[in-house]
C-alpha cells in the first residue's frame, strides 16, 4: 500500500506496510508491587487496585469504615503510592515483533507519572479519562521491562494548584473535608461531603494494556443519533490505531438484525502523526420506523426495552480473517459493496453508509432496480436470501479511490474499558460490537398556557380540589402560579405578566418517543468510596432495588464519578432513565487553558463512551454550581460575582461543546438546579439567572430544614424537583457495622457526631423528631428549634 497525500493533511513517501496480527497483553492480572514514597512498605497485587484497600486486606491499617479508622488511615493519602509490574523477555519479544506498540491506562486516580523502564513517559492528571502513549522505543526487545505508575498525593497536589492559581477560588467545606478538590480532577466526595468521609485516595481503577499493531486495527467506536419524521439517521464514528505506515482494508458496520450494513473501503494516512492518533471513520446508516421496535422506559407499560447490536468489523487490505472476525453480517449484503449511504438520505462527499429497507411483499421472486442518474443507486431482492439497497452518491469513490480515515485526538484512544465488549483481533483483522436503542428525548420548556394545551387540551387535566375557594387560598399562599378552577379553566394568579418576555412561567417535563412521562427516582452517588470495590453484584443490587421502588429515572450526582459500564448496561436493559452529570460540583473551577483542555478531554471520553446507551437521557454540566451563589456562607463568590460568572460560563460552553460534537442532539442543561436557558442554539448558550428557587423556570432543589417533612405545603410547587430530603439516623444494622452499640450508640455521642458530616446536623433530627414523637428529655438540652436556628443551614 503506497502512501500518498489525504484529505486529513497527511503526507509520507511511499512505503509497503507490513501485515501482522495486533497483539493485546492485558497487564491487569499480572503481579504488580505496590510501594510506599519510601519504600517502607511493600505489598504484591493486581489491579485494579488502590493502596487503602490492599494496606486493609494484608492487615497493615484496620477498616478505614469502622469508628474512627478515617482519622487513622489518613497518612495513606499523604504518601506517595508506586505501582511496578515487569514483562518478560518472551512476553516483549512477541510484541515487539509489531511495528507500533501503545500502552493504554484505563483510570489512574489521579496525578501520576508512567514510566517505562525508569524513562517517564506520561503524566496523568485525571480520574474521569483513560490515557494511552506509544512505548515500544523505550522496551528491550530481548530482555524483561518494567513499567511504574507513581501517584502523588491528590490532597497535596490540589492544595499546590490552589495556592499556584492567579487569583483565589474558594472550596465547598463540610465538616471533616480536606484540600481543595476543585483544582484536581477527581472525584469531589473524595476530599469529604456531608454524607462520606474524606479518604482522597489514590489508586488505579481501570484495566492497563499494551496493544501491538502492525496494521490499521478497532479500538472503539461512538454513536450521534438523529429522529426524522420516518426513522433515525445514525452517524457512527469508528476509531482506528493506525501504524506510521498507514494501511488501508474494508470497514463493515452492521445491525444485523434489521439488516442494515455500512461497508466501506478505508485508506489511512501514513506518517509520524499515526504515532499514537486514533484515526476515525464515519459511516452513516438510515433506519426506518417500521424496521425496528422503539425502546421505552420503565414505570408505565409504555413498551419493551428493546436493544440491536451493532457490530463492526475490520479486514486489511489481502487479510485472511477467521470466521470467529467476520467482514461481513448475515444482513445479505453483497461484498462488493464499498462507500454504501442511506437509501432515503444520501450521504454527502466521501462520508458513505447503508441501509437495508422492508422486504418486499413477494418474497419468492428476484427484484433489481438499477439507476444512474444520481450516482449508483441499486435495489436488490433475492426472496429470503438477500435484500438489500445500495446507494453510492460518487461512482469515484467505488472506481476511483478510497474513502480516507481522518486522525482525532491525538493520545486519547478510543479504547473500550475494559467492562466494554473487547476487542478482539483474529490474523489480521479485528472486530467489536456495541448495542443501540431507537428512542427521542425531549426536554419540553414552553410557555405554561401552551404547555397545557399540549397535555390536556380540551380535557379538564386535573383538578386539586373541589372548592375553588380552597384552591386559591392554599396554593396562592404556598407560591402556586396556576390552578384550575370549578369550570375546568386555568387560571394565572396576578403579578405575571404575560406581556413581559420571559415573564411568562415555562414547564419543564420530558417527553419519551413523543409521549409525557411522568418521572419519579432518586440521586446516585458512588456505591462505594473505594471505586474498585464497586462490583457488577453491588451495581445491579442497587438498581434492582430503584426498579422495586418504581423509579424510571436516576440522577448521577455531579460530586461523583461517572459509572462503570455495568451501570449504564443495567438501566439500558431495564428501562431507566439517567440523568447525567458533569462531574462538577458545589465549588467554582479555574478557567485556565490547561485545565479546560483536560475538560474537554474528560467530556469527550464519557460522551463518546455513554453515546451508545438510550438511558442516558439527557446531560447537566454539574451540581449546584448555579444554587451556590445563593448560600450565605458563599460571600466571596457574590462579591465578585461578574468574575465568577465568566468562569463558570466558561466551564459551562466547554462542557456543552464537548457533548454536542459526539452527538449534536443530546438534552443538554447547565446545572442542578437551574432557571433553564435564554438562548440556546448551535452557536451561542446564555443561561437565564435569577432567584435560583424561583419555581417558573427550571428545576428545584428543596431542603428546608425548619419544616415539617411530612406537611405537604412547604413543598415547593416546581415542576422539576432534582434533589429533596431529610436527613435520618440510619438502621441499627448499618450502626452495629461501623460502631461498638454499647459505647457509640446515642443522641449527642462523640462518635455519632463525627459520623455526622453535615455541620450541627443533630438539632435538625431532634427538631422533625419533635414535631411528631415525645422525646427523651437527655435528648433535648435545649429546644431544638432555638439552636437551629442559630445554625448555618446553607
């Protein structure tokens, strides 16, 4: 294969690129050393892996959960932790038999340093991404190699940037947080919150891989769908490792179930540049409405949660590849076919695609319809063994030339994780597959009157009451802007004007395949805080439980981390819908270039990764951020409130940016609570401010800690309630696993109140206690209600 000039720019000299199988070495289950900054302690493991759990389990520090292991433990986040493993001279002379080699890190948390056989070779600054460089001039072919991860302290490091940055940016504190969580990347809750402790632990939470390569092979692949009024048009993007001699071969994207394929010829470029891009290809493919079953949520009979793979498979150019890797699907699509596009909408340029479109009503005869008058437009039914539209809007891309593959981010691989199907690579060629559902999303914000409208029409809807009067009185008290009267009106209480543009009070539902749905769930914060003890058992425990509970929709908390693939599978395959957070949360972000490059990174990664699951419904780019300016602690922020708005504004358009390049028609809102946007187009994103509770707009969070839980009228009357709740005392069981009953047990004792991180927490139960229970009085040395309201319950 020659190298020559592409559209992506890049140029070489003619060269003949060898052809060899890639060779993946998983290193997850190898024996890796794990050491302390100075060498003092010394442990084997595997990986995933961090050092507070393997310290726990070869009985060096007791459980950091129980009493107060925390405060004993936290010397293990102000070291430096080394992870070591060593290849053998066998295991790298087969890998090193590949032209390229590339080592992929799943999750390093967090601020590292990778080197190879004492060279560095990468610095790791993120949770949220996974990493990749090219190594194979730093191995010895001929003998063993040893690759190091060293993590630095996060709570050292944040505190480092904090104190580095040209201007002061306060962190959100609760009582026992440590550093200053928003100049890492890393999980927020790590460095404390008012729910968990504060272990800032370093670790490595993803698989690590080095992958040889001497031809063009998979890595990963990323979905943008489309609805149109007869079907979804798909543009799925390939990703490729590409040797620095290029290569070139066929690309088959299918879903075979409907036979539909894409096939295309590929021609990559070849160069230094390869060394370590991921190189992407687009194929485009039209789905009609009748060809597939919709997927729908969970909660209302609505229908099945219905899922297709979509498979994909790579041959080089004169490759042999084995039945276990096909080239093609059982879809009947002729081999022949290169550049395919979508029968009833035609790909522009080079972007090429197919689709399979309804058998025809004979299905015993032979059919061909032939046309040239746009390109090559073939239909083909051969009764029940093919059936088959080709489309090929450019007679030269089939005659004349290749379609060629363009490079993406250069260092950041498209690499599956490994709970991701994995890659698989037989001879030459390799293969993965992913799985699709058909669905809308709409985020319905509209102007109430023609919200209404739309919901009940001419119906009556729903009524509170039977007494207007009644009506009135209460919900014009508690904040209620409409009601509906004894003759099935609505009416708009006095002081909204309808006249004043953006006056009027907008709904805020969402709408699933052109149907409401009601929605009804909770937040999800990580399962556990150490993440690699977060197994697939303890993930579909939790959300079986969320399903006997009647939940369609989770919240993934913006204080967190992004889930494993298990996660997103379960709800995927159980119809419930994710809200997904940016994992932002409660404090400002700096807005230098450095960081919001690493940003970008990060979001591209999960949108790429989440682009595939229909339960993710919809993106918000963090918690709270927006509520914060409003809390009475936070006078540092309001103070300088235009700069803090830039900043934030900032983070926010990188955020939506990121998300809409992978898929443009993913729901995106600012933040956990928010008033909802004022302009949001392609170009320009402007979000509406104001009294973050006010409920015309947007989405509410309600904790009003001075009302009485059960009392239904201090309820906010929003139509979108994205956090709300109470504190409590948890099960006796819960206790009895974390405290000794006898010594810890008990209103006001010291380790209750270190358990506690939620600042004067205790008059705040003793307060709703009260109001409906008689109460110890050595539970009440003093009312309650006094201390509370001396507290800080921002």
């Amino acid at each position: 294969m020659a190298c020559r000039p592409l559209l992506c720019s890049l140029m070489a000299a003619w060269l003949l690129a060898a052809v060899h199988g890639a060779e993946v070495m998983r290193l997850d289950s190898k024996a890796w050393q794990l050491t302390n900054g100075n060498g003092s302690i010394a442990l084997s493991t595997t990986i995933p892996a961090y050092p507070l759990e393997v310290l726990r389990t070869n009985g060096v520090i007791g459980d950091p959960l129980y009493r107060y292991g925390e405060q004993d433990s936290r010397w293990v986040a102000y070291d430096t932790w080394t992870f070591t493993v060593q290849i053998t001279a066998e295991e790298t002379a087969k890998l090193a038999s590949q032209d390229q080699i590339v080592l992929f890190l799943g999750g390093v948390d967090t601020v590292a340093n990778v080197s190879v056989n004492g060279q560095q070779v990468l610095e790791t600054n993120n949770f949220h991404r996974h990493w990749s460089v090219p190594v194979k001039k730093y191995l010895m072919p001929a003998a063993p190699n040893t690759i190091s991860i060293s993590i630095a302290p996060a709570y050292n490091k944040s505190i480092e940037y904090r104190d580095a940055h040209s201007y002061h940016i306060p962190t959100l504190y609760n009582t026992g947080s440590i550093g200053a969580y928003n100049f890492v990347r890393k999980p927020a809750f790590d460095f404390g919150w008012d729910w968990g402790p504060a272990f800032a632990a370093s670790g490595i939470h993803g698989s690590i891989e080095l992958i040889a390569f001497s031809s063009p092979t998979l890595t990963g692949a990323y979905l943008a769908q489309e609805a149109t009024d007869n079907g979804f048009k798909l543009k799925i993007t390939s990703q490729f490792l590409v040797p620095t001699a290029g290569g070139e071969g066929t690309l088959t994207v299918a879903i075979p179930e409907i036979k539909a394929v894409n096939i295309q010829d590929i021609e990559f470029g070849c160069g230094p540049e390869n060394d370590g891009d991921i190189f992407e290809v687009s194929s485009e493919i039209f789905v009609a409405k009748d060809q597939i079953q919709l997927w729908w949520p969970a909660g209302g009979n609505y229908g099945p949660h219905k899922l297709y793979n979509v498979t994909f498979d790579f041959a080089p150019t004169g490759a042999e590849c084995s039945p276990d890797t096909p080239t093609s699907d059982s879809t009947g699509a002729s081999k022949d076919g290169k550049g395919l596009a979508p029968d009833s909408n035609p790909a522009a340029g080079n972007s090429a695609a197919a689709a399979a479109s309804p058998a025809s009503a004979d299905s015993s005869g032979v059919d061909v319809d032939l046309d040239l008058s746009n390109g090559l437009n073939l239909g083909v039914n051969l009764g029940d063994l093919v059936d088959f539209n080709l489309n090929l809007p450019i007679i030269g891309s089939i005659l004349g030339g290749l379609v060629p593959a363009t490079p993406s981010n250069p260092g950041n691989l498209g690499i599956p994780k490994p709970n991701n199907p994995a890659i698989t690579s037989t001879s030459q060629c390799s293969s993965l597959q992913k799985r699709i559902g058909f669905r809308t999303v709409e985020l319905v914000q509209e102007p109430l009157p023609q919200a209404i409208k739309s919901l009940f029409g001419n119906n009556t809807g729903f009524n509170f009451s039977q007494d207007t009067v009644d009506i009135d009185g209460i919900l014009s008290a508690e904040g209620w802007q409409w009601a509906m009267d004894d003759k099935g009106d609505w009416t708009m209480f006095p002081g909204l004007d309808p006249n004043v543009k953006g006056a009027v009070p907008e709904s805020y539902y969402f709408r699933i395949n052109g149907i409401p749905i009601y929605l009804k769930g909770a937040n999800v914060i990580p399962m556990t805080v150490i993440p690699s003890n977060t197994t697939t058992e303890v993930i579909n425990t939790m959300l079986t439980a969320a399903l006997e509970a009647n939940q369609n929709l989770l919240r993934v908390w913006g204080g967190g981390l992004y889930h494993p693939q298990a996660f997103y599978d379960f709800c995927d395959e159980h119809g419930i819908l994710i809200w997904q957070d940016a994992m932002f949360g409660g404090s400002h972000y700096p807005r230098d270039p450095e960081m919001l490059q690493n940003i970008w990174e990060e979001i591209t990664q999960q949108a790429e990764r989440l682009s595939w699951h229909p339960s993710v419904a919809l993106w918000c780019g963090n918690n709270e951020l927006e509520l914060s300016y409003e809390w009475p602690n936070n006078t540092m922020v309001r103070s300088n409130r235009n700069m803090f708005v830039t900043d934030y504004m900032k983070n926010i358009q990188t955020v939506r940016k990121a998300i809409k390049k992978v898929n443009p028609s993913s729901i995106f809102v600012s933040s956990s609570p928010t008033k909802g946007a004022l302009v949001d187009t392609p170009e320009d994103y402007q979000i509406r401010w104001g009294w973050i509770s006010d409920t015309r707009y947007g989405s509410v969070h309600h904790y009003e800690y001075l009302a009485d839980c059960e009392d239904f009228r201090s309820y906010p009357a929003a139509k979108f309630v994205t956090e709300f709740g109470w504190q409590s005392y948890p099960l006796p069981e819960t206790y009895a696993a974390a405290m000794i009953p006898e010594t810890d047990w008990g209103v006001g004792n010291p380790m209750n109140e270190f358990r506690n991180r939620r600042t004067d927490v205790t008059p705040q139960f003793l307060y709703q206690y009260g109001l409906h229970f008689k109460l110890p009085k050595e539970w009440n040395p003093e009312d309650p209600k006094e201390r509370m309201s001396r507290c800080d319950l921002g």
